[in-house]
C-alpha cells in the first residue's frame, strides 16, 4: 500500500497545480505547542498518577480555492514528552488532505484524500476517543483514497458519471487490519425528462481485499433504477426498484430485490427534506435528511439505516453528519479550511461522533440532531445522537479482536452543548458539555457512563499568535471507571 507516495502526491499537487494563478495558493507554516497538567495520566493503572505533557509541532497548513485543482491539507510534526511517563513520549505524523483535479474541463475529474490519526478504537476505553492524550503507536490509522470520474451531460437535462475510487487502510498496531477498497459506480439520470416524469438509473460494485489473515475478502453490488414524479416544483417523489447482492454474513452470499419510496420537499430556499425507505435484503434501510436555515440559527436531522464499515466512515463520511457541521460552523472563518475541519472534528469526536473501529462490515442504525444559534457574540450548539450497531450474523474468516469480539450489539448515545462567547475582539471563550453513555451486548454485557466538561479562554496575541488556557474534566463511569482533571496551555503561531 503506498501511503507516503500518495501524500507527496497531494502535497504537490495543491503547491503545483496551474502556475498561472498560484495567486490562490495558500501556504501556511504553523507551530503549535501545549503543556498540559493532568492528575491522571495513567489509563491503565488503578491509582492516578499526576504527570506534565509538552507538545511542540510544527507543521503547514496549504489551501488552493480556485483554478483547475482545488483542495487543502493540514499536517503537524507532534511531538508529546511526559515529565514522568517517560514511555508514553511519542512523535508522529498527524494529515489530513482532499483535493480534486479538473483534467479535462466539465468531463474528467481526478479527487485523491488522505488522513493519519491516532484515536482509542473502543467506545468503552477510559479516556474518550479523540483526546488529544491519546496518541499511542496502537491507535494510529491511515486512510487513503484516489477517484476519477467521469461526467458528461445529454439532452436538455440529463446527466451521467462514470467513476472509480480505490481506498487503502492502514491500521498499524491496533486492532484494524491493512485492507484496500476498490469502487465502481455508474449513473445516469433525467429527473424532468417528460417534465411531470423523470428516470435514473445507477450502479455501485465494492470488493474489499484484506491482508491474509484478518479476513476474507468480500464484495457487494447494488443497482437501483428510479421513476421520478414531479408533481410540483418544490416536491417530487421517487418509486424505486433494484437488485443487491453481498457476501458479508455468509460465504455463499445472498441476493434479492430492492423496493422503495422516497421524495424530496424544498418548501423554500432555507429548508430541504429528503426521505427514503427501502425493503432491502437485511431488512427495511431508509436515509431522511432535514435541514433549515434561519437569519440566526441552524437546523439539521438525520436519520438512517444501512450496512456500512470502519472504512467507510474513516474516509470522510463524517463530514457529511449534521452534528459535524454544527462545530464547524463554530470555527473561525478566517482560519485556513484544513484547520476548520481539524478542529471541527476534535470537538465531534468529543461528543461521542467517532464509531467503533473493526475489521468487518455491521448493520448501524443512526438519529442525529442538532442546531446553532448564532448572534453577535455569542454562538450556542445542541447536538443529540444515537448510533445502534449489529453485528451481522456469521463473521467467516473474519478476524476480530475488536469490540465486536464480546458483544453482538452497541448502542451508544450522546448529548452535547457547546458555547463560544466573543469576550472582545481578541478574546474568546469556549465551553462544552458532553454526556454519553455505551452499551455492549452479547457474550457478555458492558456500560460505561462518560461525562466531558471544558472551558476555556483563547486570545490573540498577534496578527499571527494565538494563545490559550483551558480545563477539561472528564469521568467515565462503568466497568472501568476513570476520572481526570487536566489544565492546558496552549501557544499557536502561523508564519
């Protein structure tokens, strides 16, 4: 799997793509250091044990939002160095990157990601999943993926793609294994092509190749075609039909029919509505999407049944979940898009949004919800969600050494609340509350109750420093209970 070859690749593609209006590029070194009192630094010992952490990373943030090529990436050298914990000291490569290449203007499109993270792969470890403590060589995964496509238009309306996207996972030393995705998808659709009639059609084949070992490698193929009605401009329904088939449960496979309805409601510009629901092979599956736009605040909803994968999350599905938006719209706009999406994803993966890390395929039945208020100085998150994850029913030549080892079912839920007050305009300060709470089923049953609290105040220093103190309380509450306070001050610099 040729994982730094791939990241060379991004890098220079955003640095290099179309001299002509390099203009648009925006490179950003940074150094980025914290320290870090905690009174528990130690997750596996029953006594707790005070430690102080130094941090220093320098790294570069490179944007490009314009022109044939646009993209971002953000990676940071991190350095963390224990006063006490001496073996717990790590460095290591922490990326993100998306990018997508225009080849061939309005048909041939080239997109490429990738990320290198360390996060605890159970939902019922001590520390929550995303603390910034976490870093250990076990927990690091890499995900990356290369898409072309092709698009091309027809008649007066109609539309078409071709595409390909190979995906690679690396799962290091924790319990993902090495596998590789590869995907292919067709479609073709005239939503009004006899104006109160439209029609579509689409195909996605997926075949997952795993290192020998940890699992068998396993494919599915679904091909849907849709009748559109379009009974009003603002309102249309779908009637849908199809065919799947998947080896996931059994070596032998299953196939059936696909059945479904769905419609799409934009009862004006601010609010769209879009609801599915099928009789699929494992069951009913249905996706409803809700979002509404207000002068000062925003809503969003979804919910949603289907078969999915570590894979599939880890390579960017979560950008696309509602709750995930709402911390980013919490950002500061005028940071660069990849330190947007960093820090976004840090405080939703404190509200409990990262799933469970495994080698094999679930069925996962997720509700979230949230909205932001936004005034003048003030701008206020809710956030709720449950996830409900099954097991499916035979692993063969699966090797599991994950969550899904002792329990067939995980339910997880979680409630957040975040605050970000403008003290003046240098000054901010942030807070958030999160309870959640993990279920395990199965050969043996396991809760753990996970409280998070956070305050803290950032301030400009400069045009291009920032700094920063903040306390985070945690506790965790179960089979293997846990608690710690932590003080962090933090100095951030952009060249």
């Amino acid at each position: 799997m040729q994982a730094m070859p791939l990241l060379s690749a991004l890098t220079l593609a955003v640095l290099a793509a179309a001299p002509a209006a390099a203009q648009t590029v925006t490179v950003t070194p940074t150094l980025n250091t914290r320290l870090t009192w905690t009174d528990n630094v130690d997750t596996s010992a029953r006594d707790p044990k005070q430690d102080w952490i130094v941090e220093v990373s320098p790294g570069v943030s490179v944007s490009r939002a314009s022109g044939r090529f646009r993209g971002y990436l953000n990676a940071s050298l991190r350095n963390l160095v224990h006063a006490r914990e001496t073996e717990d000291n790590e460095t290591y490569l922490a990326f993100r990157g998306k990018g997508e290449f225009e080849a061939i203007e309005n048909a041939v499109f080239i997109a490429a990601s990738g990320s290198i993270s360390r996060n605890d792969t159970s939902s019922f470890g001590r520390r929550y999943s995303g603390d910034e403590l976490s870093a250990s060589k076990g927990n690091e995964t890499r995900v990356w993926s290369i898409a072309p496509r092709y698009e091309f238009r027809f008649g007066n309306a109609g539309a078409g793609r071709l595409g390909y996207e190979s995906r690679w996972l690396q799962g290091g030393n924790n319990t993902l294994g090495d596998r590789q995705q590869h995907r292919w998808t067709l479609g073709l659709s005239d939503p009004g092509a006899l104006r109160l009639f439209g029609w579509g059609v689409d195909y996605v084949r997926t075949d997952t190749r795993y290192e020998e070992g940890l699992g068998r490698d396993v494919m599915q193929e679904t091909g849907r075609a849709t009748l559109f009605v379009n009974l009003d401009p603002q309102f249309r329904v779908r009637l849908i039909g199809g065919y799947e088939s998947n080896d996931y449960e059994v070596v032998d496979g299953e196939e059936g029919a696909i059945w479904g309805l769905g419609f799409d409601w934009y009862p004006t510009e601010r609010t769209t509505v879009s609801a599915t629901g099928e009789d699929r092979i494992f069951g009913t599956g249905y996706d409803v999407q809700i979002r509404h736009r207000m002068a000062r605040s925003v809503w969003n909803l979804s919910v949603s049944r289907d078969i999915t994968s570590s894979l599939d999350e880890l390579a960017g599905g979560f950008v696309l979940d509602p709750v995930f938006q709402l911390f980013y719209q919490l950002t500061d706009p005028a940071l660069p898009e990849a330190e947007r999406i960093s820090i976004a994803q840090a405080a939703y993966e404190r509200a409990g949004g990262v799933g469970i890390r495994t080698n094999a395929y679930y069925l996962q039945r997720s509700a979230r919800a949230g909205v932001t208020f936004t005034g003048a100085r003030n701008t206020l998150s809710f956030s709720l969600r449950q996830t409900e994850r099954e097991r499916l029913n035979t692993f063969s030549g699966f090797l599991l050494t994950d969550d899904f080892t002792e329990f067939d079912y995980i339910k997880t839920r979680s409630a957040s609340v975040s605050l970000s007050h403008k003290l003046s305009g240098l000054a901010t300060l942030n807070g958030a509350l999160t309870r959640s709470k993990s279920e395990g089923q199965g050969s043996s049953r396991r809760e753990v109750d996970r409280s998070i609290f956070t305050v803290g105040v950032t301030r400009k220093l400069g045009s291009d420093t920032t700094g920063g103190l903040n306390y985070r309380y945690q506790k965790a509450e179960g089979t293997d209970d846990y608690t710690e306070n932590a003080v962090t001050a933090t100095l951030g610099m952009r060249f």
